[in-house]
C-alpha cells in the first residue's frame, strides 16, 4: 500500500482555494491507497506559504468538493493535511503583516518561507521573528483546528491529517529546546504535549477517531528544530497517548534520508511501534523495494511515497509491474500549470 503526497503552489488566486487543476491532478494518483494532500492552512493566520490552499471559507470548503468528488469519482479515498506553520511563515502571510506566532519569541536564523516581497511577488525569504502565543489563544487555535476538520469534512474528505511534523506550530510545542514557557504547555513532557493532545482529541470530538491522523517527525530538524535531552521519551510518551485515543494513524516523516544532520537512534521506531498500537504510516526516501522490506519487517502498515507519485501518476501499477519511472523535475515544483503537474505520461 502506499500513500500520495503533494505540496505546491496552486493557490493562486484571490481565494486561496484550490483550482481545477489540484482535482486533475489528484484525481491522476486516485489509484493511491491513501492520497494525503499537501498542507492546508487552517485560517488566515496559519498561513506559512505561497498559494497555499485554505480550508476556513465557503469558497474553499466549495473548491475542494470538487477536489475530493474527483478523487471519489476515480475510487480514491482522500485526507487534507491541516496546518497551522507558527513561526515557520513570514509576515507577509499575516493579516496586517503582524507578527508570527510560536511557543515562544525565538525566532529560526536561517529557515526561509516562499512568501511575498515588498512589490508582492513570491520570493524565498527569511522567516521572521514570531511572538509567544498568549495562553488562551493556544486554546483558541485548537478549536480552529477542529472547525478546520468539520470543513473538511463538509468538502467531501474522507478523513483530516494534523501537520505536527517538520518545525510546524505543534512541532514548536512538543519541542522541549525551543518550548520554554512557563505555562500549561510548556516545561514537562506532558505540558509540551498538550496542545498536540487537545488538538486530537478536538477533531476526534468533531469527525471521529477513525478520521483522524497525525504527522510527526522524531528527532526531524527541518525549519531549524534543536535537539532536545528527552527527545526519544517524548515521542515515544506521544505515541502512548495517542494510541489511547485511537486515532486512525500516526503518519512518521522520516528525515534522516534528505538531511545530513538528522539521525534517529537504533531501535527508536521499534519501540514508537510497540507505544502506538495503531496503523503507522513511514515516509521519507522510500519506495518499493525499501517500503516493502520495512512492511514485511514489521517497521510499518502503509509506506508514503511523495515525489515518486509526482512524476508517475500511475506509479502504483508502475511498481507493481516493474515499469520504468518517469523522473521529475523539481523545477516545476512550485510553479502554475500543467507543466510538471498534470501533464506527465502513464504506461499504456
């Protein structure tokens, strides 16, 4: 099984919602076991990139009934990945150009957010310097995200998955270098889980358990996340939790295949497995051979495969036949049209 990921700048218009060609090109890759979309913010203030799709309008709750209506249409099953970036975005994604927000006011050094310059055009730039976020407005971001769920449910999704992975919001929270507050979510581990905690039990309040997954990255340093003393206690403390609440999965970018810095100690996913009782989900550098021997090897249930499933819209039988893979072409990755999207060639 494998699932399909895509992130990309397809928003492009005054919206912020997604547009015929997101539904083209999801409803190409519907052979997927599982198609997870790229991040959708879920309100103004979490945007963290260029065009990205939202999912706290009606037009956009619209737009992605179509999205999902496709991927039906073609026997897909769909899950939108909600995202709140924190610090990781840029001023020029906030209302008013306000501040970003975090666990805390400490601010990444070099991490860049594609986001708007000073003429409004899209451009790499440097993540600014967020504030703490007030007690009471963590609280008020949970709710966010639930209502972002109950959206998407509305828009046709099977199911939602929390971006908790990759220096996101809730990735500043559970981190315990960066996370240094004083409060309720902050200090201990279970203060630095809470609001991950909240937010899940939130949407399973809202759509159901069985809806909900979470994505997670252990040890991950993207968007300048430190390392912390009780990283692998942390996690693994995660994973118990959420594994009460019985969620449908737990969805692990794996760094260490596209990031020098990043090592995940021996037998850490072996012991994440046996806290979470629930499907587990791996990605990062896999593909079929390597996939399948982490399946047969007990390290996973669902292997997710992201720019393999760009280039190859019918990767899936494409593996399962031994058929040459098309290569993408990363050039095209956040541009608009059909260029390096939806025009790629399948296998007669």
């Amino acid at each position: 099984m494998s699932s399909c990921r895509r992130w990309s700048a397809r928003a492009r218009n005054p919206d912020w919602a997604p547009e015929a060609d997101t539904a083209r090109y999801f409803a190409q890759r519907a052979g997927a076991g599982l198609i997870v979309t790229g991040s959708i913010a879920i309100s103004e203030w979490a945007r963290t990139w260029a065009f990205e799709p939202g999912l706290y309008t009606r037009t956009q709750i619209e737009a992605w009934r179509h999205v999902t209506g496709e991927v039906h249409h073609h026997g897909g099953v769909i899950f939108g990945q909600l995202r709140h970036g924190g610090r990781a975005s840029h001023v020029s994604h906030q209302p008013n150009c306000q501040r970003t927000v975090s666990s805390t006011d400490t601010g990444a050094t070099k991490a860049i957010s594609m986001a708007f310059d000073e003429n409004g055009r899209p451009a790499f730039l440097l993540q600014g310097k967020p504030r703490a976020l007030r007690t009471e407005e963590v609280s008020q971001i949970v709710g966010v995200f639930a209502q972002a769920a109950r959206n998407a449910r509305e828009g046709g999704f099977d199911g939602v998955e929390i971006h908790g992975a990759n220096g996101y919001l809730h990735d500043q929270f559970i981190n315990g270098a960066l996370n240094t507050r004083d409060d309720r979510y902050g200090g201990s581990i279970a203060n630095r889980l809470r609001f991950t905690l909240e937010t899940a039990d939130a949407i399973v309040d809202a759509i159901g358990g069985e809806r909900t997954g979470i994505r997670l990255s252990p040890f991950g340093r993207y968007n300048e996340m430190p390392a912390f003393d009780d990283e692998a206690e942390t996690y693994l403390t995660l994973a118990s939790e959420l594994s009460k609440r019985g969620i449908a999965y737990v969805h692990i970018s794996d760094q260490t295949r596209w990031a020098d810095d990043v090592s995940i100690p021996k037998n850490f996913l072996q012991a994440f497995r046996s806290a979470f009782r629930g499907p587990l989900i791996l990605a990062g550098g896999y593909l079929r051979d390597n996939g399948q021997a982490a399946i047969d090897s007990g390290e996973a249930d669902l292997i997710a495969i992201g720019k393999p499933f760009i280039a190859n819209p019918d990767l899936v039988e494409r593996l399962r036949n031994n058929w040459p893979l098309n290569s993408w072409d990363e050039r095209t990755f956040y541009t608009a049209g059909a260029k390096g999207y939806t025009d790629y060639g399948v296998c007669a």
